[in-house]
C-alpha cells in the first residue's frame, strides 16, 4: 500500500506540474509604442510650444481607418500623449494597427505604417514606415523616432 501512495503521487506530481513551455505562454507581451520628436530642418522643435511655427497639441489626433470611416485610436486626453522629460518634446503613439495616421494640423496628416510580429501571447513592432520611409526597425537602439519635416 505504501508503495502505491507513493506510485500515485509521482504520478500527481507528473501530472500537474508545469513544463517550461506553459510557463512561457503564461506571460504576455505587447510593445506597440513608440515615441516620435518633430524638428524642422533648422532643428526647431515642432512640438514645442514656446515655437512659433510649431504643431498645437489640441490638433494634434491619431487615427486609423475601420470600413473607410475614421476610428479615433486616441485624441490628446487619452491613449496618445506628449512628453518634455528628454529636453525635446516628444509624442507617444500607439501602433497597433498596420496603418496609423497622424494628423498634425489642418492641412498635415501622416501615414505611419507597421510591421508587427504576433503570436498568441505576444505583439511587438517590428519595422515603422513615416510616409513610406522606413524610419525604425526592431534593431534601433533606442525607440525615440526622430522625423524632420
């Protein structure tokens, strides 16, 4: 008898542990963000405020197109946001769709286009095109986008 309590609970114990694989597949990635400065080709910052020429952050709206209507990804209250901690403004954008536009002003609307690698617990960037120009890529060392204009 002591031998099949023992047997039963290798058997338990072979059965309901984890393999390293189920460890794996336990946690989840998802690196869609990336972090984009504006300059002129003198160097202004394009989303500094204090520059006269520069973009007004209120304008400033990220969207994709869901059956050709425009789908709001994030206005300045929410998902995307800008930041001054580098000493350069610098935008936040979410990419999680193959195509991401930026609207910057009025008259001045970007298409950002991603590549993405996605598995069942994973969904990171891979390439980032700026109006067809390839501009990041997994490789970067950093994922601050710089993009003059």
């Amino acid at each position: 008898m002591k031998y099949h309590m023992l047997y039963l609970y290798i058997l338990l114990t072979m059965f309901t542990s984890c393999d390293k694989k189920d460890e794996q597949n336990q946690s989840t990635l998802i690196d869609v963000i990336l972090e984009f400065s504006f300059e002129d080709n003198n160097g202004n910052d394009l989303l500094n405020p204090a520059f006269t020429n520069s973009y007004k952050h209120e304008d400033l709206k990220v969207y994709c197109l869901d059956n050709g209507d425009e789908s709001i990804l994030a206005n300045n209250e929410s998902l995307h946001f800008i930041s001054n901690e580098r000493g350069v403004y610098t935008l936040f954008i979410p990419l999680s769709h193959d195509t991401t536009y930026l609207k910057l002003s009025e008259d001045i609307t970007d298409t950002i286009r991603s590549e993405h690698e996605i598995g069942s617990n994973y969904n990171y960037i891979i390439k980032v095109w700026y109006n067809s120009n390839l501009v990041w890529n997994r490789d970067a060392e950093t994922a601050l986008v710089k993009i003059v204009k």
